[in-house]
C-alpha cells in the first residue's frame, strides 16, 4: 500500500503536469508490487478530484469538517486505486 501526496504550484496548473506526475507514480507502483494506492484531497479543490479520478482513483470515505478555512468547515475526501495488470 501507498500513500500519494503531491502539490503544483498555481503557476503550473492546468499543463497537464499533476496527470503526468500521477501516471508515472501509478507505473511505478505497479513496478515495485504495490496493490493500492490512497491518497486525500478537501471536498472544496474540485480541479485535484477530477485529476485523481481521471487517473482511476474513487472516493472511498470523508472525514467531514476536518478542516475549517475561509469561514467554513471542509470535509477531507479519501480516494484510492486499486493496482493491477502490468507496469
């Protein structure tokens, strides 16, 4: 099992660079045997889930109002991948 915890900077978004980035992490895991990946994410950043779940991740749990910022209380979303077929 691994854990996934990557951030881009505003600058370089919306390149393609966060996709890059979990593609390979998801290749390399694959290489080296791992069978799932997780990884979270608050429910407010709408541009990192459509990524996480473009590359095959899915929400499995919330840990609601984990956070509170900008006046109001976030929950955290907990996604995971589950790893198979070849590298």
């Amino acid at each position: 099992v691994g854990y996934v915890d990557i951030g881009i900077r505003q600058q370089y978004r919306n390149l393609g660079i966060g996709t890059h980035i979990l593609n390979t992490l998801i290749t390399q895991a694959k290489k080296i045997g791992l069978k799932l990946l997780i990884l979270s994410v608050f429910s407010t950043n709408e541009r990192a889930r459509y990524v996480y779940e473009k590359v095959g991740f899915h929400e499995c749990g919330r840990i609601p109002q984990r956070i509170f910022k900008n006046d109001q209380y976030i929950d955290e979303i907990v996604m995971v991948k589950t790893l198979t077929g070849p590298a």
